[in-house]
C-alpha cells in the first residue's frame, strides 16, 4: 500500500523593527509556542490563519500533515544573538527526518543581532536538517523584506495579497496546494526574484488602494498565464533596516525561468515608475485639531508612529497629552504594565491618579498625568472576531478603562493591535459612541474600524514607525535606493 505523502508545518514569526527601543527576547514568544500536531490542531483549525489554511487543504488533499514548532511574537526590536540561536535550533530540531515537504510559515522581516536575513537562515537550517531534495514552500507577510538567498532556498514563495491582511487562510492553502503539487512531479517550480529599489511607508501600501492597487491587480493578470504559478508582491518593511528592505517581486512559473525573469523584471519596472505615487501626507496634531469632526462615525487618528504592527511600544502620549482638557469624547489606548497594575490594585468603581505612557524612551513622549475613574478591569484575553484571522485568541494582559473628562483611556499590561474590533468589546466599549479614536496603526485598524469611520486623519508624529522615512538614520540598508538617495531628499549619505 502506497504511503501518504507527509508534510511538515512549521514556523518563527516576527517583524523586526531596527529602529524600535530595546529587543525582543525569548520570553516574547512564549505566549504563542505550539509544538506537535495535537496543540497544532487544537489551535489552529478553522481560523482564518495561514496555519488554518494549511490544516484544511491538508485534509482536502489527503496528506498527512507532520506539525513541528510554530512560534510568534508581536512586532517589536531585533532579536537577541543567543535567543534567535534557540529559535533557529528550535524550529530545525522539531521536524521529523523523512519529510516529502514542509510549509514554513515566516515573516519575511525577522531580524537578529547575527541575522540581518533570520528567515534565510532559517530556511539553511532546514535544508540542512532535511536534505536539499526535500521541497520547502514558505508564505510570508505582505511587509517582508525579500532577499535572493531566501528565494534560492525555497521551492515556492506565497506572500500576501491583502493589506490590511484578510487572506493568510487563502495564502497558507496555496502553498500547501502548490508544495504537494511539486512533491507529485506535477508542476516543476523555478523563481525568479527582484527588487524595485524603493523603500515604501506602510500606509501606501493598501492594496484595494492605488498605487498599491495597481500592482496587486497586475500580479494577478499574470498569475493567470499559462505556466505561472504565483507572483508574489512584497511592500516590505521599511522600518527593517537590513540589506534587503524594500519593496521586491518573486515570480515563480512552471519549469520556465525565462518567463519567471521576464515577467519579475516587468513587475519591478511597474513599481518603478510608480514611485513618486507612494509618497504620503500627514498632518500635525495642531492642524488635525482644527478639522470639523464627521457628523456620522468616529473620527479615526491614525498614530502610525506608534504602530504597534511595526514594532512600536504601544506607549506614545503625543496625541493624549494634546487631547486631555479637549472637549470632544476620544478613546485613547495605551500600553503601561506599571499603571494597569496599580488600577488593578486600587479596584474598579474608585478614583485614580497616575502617569500613563511614555516610559519607554523619549522618541514617544514623556509620561502623561491623568486622575479619573476607573470604569472596568478586565484579564485581556479575547478571540478576533473581524475578517482579520478570524478565531485567533490574543492576550493583552490585566486592562484598565479609565475615565478622566471626555478621555477614554485604555491601559493594557501588553501592547495590542488594534486590529479587531474584539479589544474594544472585550471590555464593554462601543467604538460607534466615540467622536474621536486613536488607533496605534499604520493601516491594519481598517480591519476593526473601516465600517463605521466617519474620517480618517493621518499625523505626523515622532516615533519608530514614522510614515517619513527620511527621520531615520539608516545604516544598512543597500544604497541607493528611493527615496532616501532622491536629490534634495537629505538623505543621500549612509549615516
């Protein structure tokens, strides 16, 4: 009797933001660290994650699915040398010898203080571990930061083709489905791989927006061609100061590499003249002030600045400080362990003073005073329940909602994206009520708010996520490259 084709599934997710305080340890991941194939179905099936949708096509395609390590930590600074030596033996050590393939589930913008590339290494590892004939497919975010040793080392690349991200599920089946595709001798895959020479804000990259629209509707006009498999669009992260940052294009075609290069050339030379289209506007908090408020919805200020999604601390006051006194109704959320602890001492229904915020460092304000009533405590924990992976349970820690004038703050222990609409309801807040909501996002809030937001105003703010790419020092990234090298951009020299 024939055996089932084996599969193994495994993964390290992180976005490693370089210019973000402080790094990410192994601690970071342990809220999400799930080994073997029981705690791999028990908690994942029916999400709408990329793991989800490798256990569906999985089942569908009768391949017996062999789970090893997957573990993920919020956005946030590079990763440690020894820690990301743990992570790296980790993932290699829990896939099982004799494997006809693996799905890697990555980032694409995992950093380390030894690994500037971490997903490359990842993927050496692997093929070490499992033997250079064995096929590997990876599916990584839209914000990867693309390198051709990550494409050499791969069978198949899928990247996603949503922002804000609504098709993990989708894209964790295509790899599964092309990876078992190439494992039967059924599609022969080569790739072609470039880049576009530009480093792109987060926010342009909305992809039912134009210029991003743009690129995403071409990709897949070409996916649709004889012998393509998949063109995979990468935004990049550009708050990864790494070689690699930017915007890239992998084509992967059926056993024609000529087609592959052709046609990645054609995506990078689209890009490329696009480029003046992702520039972005901003606007300070004093001129945001003076917008008239939406007679229907809540105005939405996005704080990219302090993008929990990238890798921020989740603890800038700038915008607080300016809306305490204000006279519209604003929900504020801010990541403070220190005063969600002391509401949770002082108790829900009394009066508390503290300092909120900006304790991080400098770059994101300084600590802000408010005394008010503490209306709720709450443990943090909720399931998303929004289009953004569906069913995903996520843990802010001990959550304080704090009541000081018109001011809704929001204290959690840990940071939270503000991607689902189940943070707010978790604790009992209507986002519909508010005249005016901070989001700490760049463009992933749309997943909570998109529906009901009357506006939406985009400030320039100070912080490590900041839309201008020009306020960071760069040091590594490969020169030259859009915009930091543009004449009159001031960023011309490697500094």
């Amino acid at each position: 009797m024939e055996r089932p084709v084996r599969i193994g599934v495994a993964g390290i997710f992180h976005e490693t933001n370089g210019f973000a305080p402080g790094t990410t340890d192994l601690h970071a991941f342990q809220a999400e660290w799930v080994e073997g194939e029981h705690a791999f179905a028990e908690r994942y099936r029916h999400t709408r994650t990329c793991m989800g949708g490798v256990l569906e096509e999985a089942e569908r395609l009768s391949v017996q699915l062999v789970p090893g390590l997957y573990t993920y930590a919020p956005p946030g600074g590079i990763i440690g040398a020894e820690d990301a030596e743990t992570l790296l033996a980790g993932l290699a050590a829990s896939l099982e010898p004799g494997l006809d393939g693996v799905v890697l589930i990555l980032h694409g913008a995992m950093a380390a203080e030894t690994y500037a590339d971490m997903e490359a290494e990842a993927l050496r590892r692997v093929r070490g571990k499992l033997g250079p004939e064995t096929a590997v497919a990876v599916t990584l975010d839209l914000h990867a930061n693309i390198g051709a040793d990550m494409v050499a080392r791969s069978d198949v690349l899928v990247v996603y083709d949503t922002y804000p991200h609504v098709d993990p599920f989708e894209r964790g089946a295509e790899a599964l489905r092309l990876l078992a595709a190439a494992i039967g001798g059924r599609i022969r895959p080569v790739s072609a791989w470039r880049h576009s020479r530009m480093l792109v804000a987060p926010q342009t990259m909305v992809t039912d927006r134009e210029p991003m629209k743009r690129l995403i509707d071409r990709a897949l006009e070409l996916e649709r061609l004889p012998g393509v498999l998949n063109v995979a669009v990468a935004g990049g992260f550009p708050y990864g100061d790494v070689p690699d940052a930017g915007m890239s294009f992998v084509v992967t075609t059926d056993h024609d590499p000529a087609l592959a290069e052709r046609l990645a050339e054609e995506m990078a030379s689209l890009a490329w003249s696009l480029r003046d289209s992702f520039a972005f506007a901003q606007l300070r908090l004093e001129e945001a002030m003076l917008l008239p408020l939406p007679a229907h919805g809540p105005a939405i200020w996005v704080e990219g600045s302090d993008n929990v999604g990238a890798g921020a601390p989740g603890d800038a006051t700038h915008v607080l400080r300016h809306l305490l006194g204000w006279h519209v109704r604003s929900l504020v959320v801010i990541r403070d362990a220190e005063a969600a602890a002391l509401a949770g001492r002082i108790g829900a229904g009394n009066e508390i003073r503290c300092t909120v915020g900006g304790k991080t460092d400098t770059q994101h304000g300084e600590p802000v005073a408010i005394e008010g009533k503490i209306r709720l405590l709450h443990d943090g924990e909720f399931t998303h329940e929004g289009p953004f992976m569906t069913g995903r349970r996520i843990h802010m820690g001990l959550t304080a909602v704090i009541e000081t004038g018109n001011v809704t703050v929001m204290v959690t222990e840990r940071r939270v994206m503000p991607m689902d609409i189940g943070y707010l309801r978790c604790v009992g807040l209507q986002a519909e009520r508010f005249q005016l909501i901070v989001v700490k996002s760049a463009v992933a809030w749309r997943s909570a708010f998109g529906d009901i937001a009357g506006q939406e105003v985009y400030l320039d703010t100070p912080g490590c996520c900041s839309a201008n790419l020009l306020h960071f020092r760069y040091r590594r990234v490969r020169r030259p490259i859009y915009p930091l090298d543009m004449p009159g951009s001031g960023g011309t020299a490697a500094d």
